[in-house]
C-alpha cells in the first residue's frame, strides 16, 4: 500500500521587542544567567503582569505579514503544568482566544506549481525559564537561569497542508523571510529565536482520514526539520506495515544519529482565563496605524525586480531574499541604472564578502553609492573588470571613493587609441612567427598577440578596443 504524509508545523518565534512581555526586564539573549530579572519574572508575592504595547505591536505586524485575520478581541489563559522552569506553575498564553487566524503562505510545490499552506492560528506566550545540567565529579545538578523567563513568542500553528519534508522547509523558509522583512523578529535557528516542532502522521494515498500523529519537538535547522520528517515518515510506515500501531507521543530528532528518538511527556493542564491580564480590544483605527509599517513583502518585491529592472526570477529571489539586501540593491540600481550589473556584483562579490566579515548591507562601507560609482566607471569602460574588482577590494579598507582610489592606483583603462596603436605596432614587429601563424589559418595566434600586447600595456588597455586595432592591422 501507499502512503501520503500529513505534516503539520508549530513554530515559536521571540518577538525582538526590547523589553520581555510583562515587564520592564531586558529581552536579550546572550546575557549572563539571571541578569534581567524581577519580581515579575519569578512570579513573586504581589507582582502583576503588566502586557506591553510594543510586544503587542510586533505580534500584530508578524499577524499581518502571514495574511492572518485579526481578532478584535483575544486574550490571555494560564497553560497549568509544574517543572521547575516555571515558578508559577502555569504559562501565560493564549490558548483558546487567539490574536491571528486564517493565515496562509503560498510556496512552490515539488510539481513546479504554486501551493497554498494554511495557518490555523498565531497566539502570544511568554517563554519560561532555561534548565541547564551540569556534572560537578560524579554529581548531576541542574540549575535554573531565568533570563528568558517571560520573553515575548509568538506560536504559529499551520493547518496539516504539509504533505512533504521539502513543503515544510519551503514554508519555513518563507515564514522566516516574512518575519524579518516586517522588523519583528530574527527568527535565528541557530540562536533559538525561532524553534519549530513537527507534527507527522501518514495515511494511504488518497484518503482523507487524520490518523496518530507524532510529535518531534524543539528542531533548530530548517534542515533538520526536513530530515525529521522525511526519518519519521519511514519510522512509521515500516511500522504500520509490520503491523505495529502508531502510539501517540513525543520525540527529539538526534541529527549526529539521524533518528527521533522518544521523550517524557511535559504534563499540561487545561487553558483557564487569567484574570491578572486584561482582554485585548484592537480598533479598526488602530490595526490600521500597524498595517502602514508592513512592508512590501518578499514575493511583491520579487516580481518587482523582474518587472521593473529587468532581472531573472532567480536573480529577483536572491535580491530580495532579505530586506536589508533588497532595499540594497535598489538603492544601487537607481543609483547607477545598471540594475542587471548590480545584481551579479551583489550577489558574487558582496555577499560573500560581507559574510567573510560578519557585517550586513546596513552596516558595510561599501555603500550603495559606492558601488554604483564602480559599476558606472566599468560601463564606460574607465577600468577594467579585473581593475574594477581590484577596487572593490579596496573599498572595504579606505575611505576614499572608487574614482580617487583608480587615480591612487593608476588603475584607469587605456583607450588612447595612438597609443594603443604603437603598442600593437611594436607586438606585431616583435613576433613575426605569430603574425605568420595568424595569416597562415592559426587563429589562435590572435590571441597569443593579445596578450603580449595587453602585458605591454600592463594590463591597462582596453581590451575590446585592443583588439579592433589588432584585427584591423592584421588583416
């Protein structure tokens, strides 16, 4: 028998709002244990939750760039189980009056046509605290840093639309563009500031039944989301054809084994209203103030760069890939009007080089400005290309423009053509075998006598113009 998989996603995303969600305490990774707490975050005698607007703010944007409905009213519920990283014995979330549903994110499925993914809903929580396990000799212990306690998610819950490990790394893939491009979040797998848990059943092909899903949680790498699943989908149909149930549980993906592996079941109560917390109206006037800080989004942006400045889909997608990156290249490609140029000098040259040093487009001194002024003086034929690469380098390192750095350098190109003529003259007196070659049918020795005259030019003529007079005198 055949099977289909059914994949849904539940993916928690830090807000980066600058304080967490309750309190004034910083919200910032990274910081050393127990650093930015308070009588909020260990819940003590007395202290109320207080929901910060910007939290809310940053939650709506996030809402709005996955096409969710608003809610005019949510709330907020305590999610009731006791571990150690929860002080209060319940999470602040909102389990059963959400602020986003009806979402939808469309990708491109593995037949090459475009595909719908739902979202069922998007509610806020706060983060609890982190366990840390440490062995002093042959002692365990387990301590408590409560720095992330009460940080600001969002928990995205997708419809089971999902039918491949390729269909939830897509949708990852352009949640996470979404999220950054509306300033909301980082979404960093790699610094936990966004997890994702896989829900995964299967069924025979061409049913509609919802069967025994399992659950792999707390994944950090789109990759190892799509080798969980596509594990997990083998896992259970061997099972199923060895006539084995399906047992409804919990597991881990262990990427160094390449296997889920079975994890204790967290204990969680039912949803109750938490009274501590005050119902979230959102006016229509007020939703709108947020729409108007929505970006253009990844896909609009896209299609605007194949429209309006004439580059190929894949060029478009990795141009707009980021925000940051987009709004780069169009500050370049205005600024110079070479937009096809600015393209492949972006994505082959600045790129990587800008991962090389750790920095962004925002932060470069190769300014958009910058790059436009190189890319002008290689259009015209000022420099070389090989020139022109010489002082991109450059750039990173001085201050001064690309056109002080070609007269710094003596890098301009030689399109004197008097001058470019006694030097062809001189080559073609200095190698008569190759110039017999040449009218003997031996094209190549064209070329031999390009580059002695380009090494006699040192390397600053002009190449096309070089080999017009060539030609011309030559024949």
């Amino acid at each position: 028998m055949e099977y289909e998989a059914i994949i849904g996603l539940e993916i928690h995303v830090q807000l980066n709002s600058k304080t967490k969600m309750f309190c004034d305490c910083p919200n910032r990774p990274g910081d050393l244990p127990n650093r930015n707490i308070c009588p909020v975050c260990l819940w003590t005698p007395g202290a109320l939750p207080r929901l910060s607007q910007k939290v809310l703010e940053k939650a709506v944007l996030t809402g709005l760039a996955l096409n969710c409905e608003i809610q005019p009213r949510s709330r907020f519920d305590q999610k009731i189980y006791y571990y150690p990283d929860l002080p209060k014995g319940y999470q602040l979330s909102q389990v059963h009056n959400q602020f986003a549903r009806n979402g939808w994110l469309e990708i491109i499925g593995e037949d090459g046509e475009s595909k719908r993914l739902r979202i069922l809903e998007i509610h806020m929580e706060e983060d609890v605290a982190k366990l840390v396990h440490e062995t002093e000799g042959r002692k365990k212990i387990s301590l408590v840093d409560f720095n992330r306690a009460g940080a600001p998610l969002v928990e995205i819950v997708t419809e089971p639309d999902m039918r491949s490990p390729r269909d939830a790394m897509e949708f990852l893939r352009d949640i996470r563009r979404r999220i950054r491009y509306a300033g909301s979040a980082e979404c960093s797998m790699e610094e936990g500031t966004m997890r994702v848990d896989a829900n995964i059943s299967i069924r025979p092909r061409g049913t509609d039944l919802l069967n025994t899903r399992v659950e792999v949680k707390n994944m950090n790498s789109i990759r190892h989301v799509g080798e969980a699943i596509a594990h997990e989908i083998i896992r259970q149909t061997e099972r199923v054809n060895a006539g084995k149930a399906i047992v409804l549980h919990t597991r881990l993906w262990d990427p160094e084994r390449g296997v889920t592996t079975p994890m204790r079941e967290k204990f969680a109560g039912p949803g109750v209203p938490d009274p501590s917390v005050p119902e979230i109206v959102i006016t229509d006037e007020w939703l709108d103030t947020i729409r108007a800080q929505l970006p253009e989004m990844p896909d609009q942006r896209r299609a605007c760069f194949v429209k309006e400045y004439g580059l190929t889909p894949e060029e478009a997608a990795v141009m707009s890939s980021e925000r940051d990156l987009a709004e780069y290249f169009e500050r370049t490609a205005r600024a110079c009007s070479l937009p096809r140029a600015a393209a492949g000098w972006i994505g082959e040259r600045l790129m990587p080089a800008l991962k090389e040093r750790s920095q962004t487009p925002a932060d470069t001194s190769v300014t958009p400005s910058r790059l436009a002024e190189l890319l002008e003086m290689i259009d015209r034929e000022e420099i070389s290309v090989s020139a022109g690469k010489e002082v991109f380098a450059l750039l990173f390192e001085s201050e001064s423009g690309p056109r002080d750095l070609v007269e710094e350098r003596g890098l301009r190109q030689v399109s004197d053509t008097l001058e470019l003529e006694e030097i062809v003259d001189q080559v073609i007196a200095d190698n008569p075998d190759a110039v017999r070659d040449f009218h003997n049918g031996k094209k190549q020795a064209s070329g031999f006598l390009i580059g002695r005259a380009m090494k006699a030019s040192r390397g600053k003529a002009n190449p096309k113009l070089m080999r017009q007079i060539l030609d011309k005198k030559l024949t």
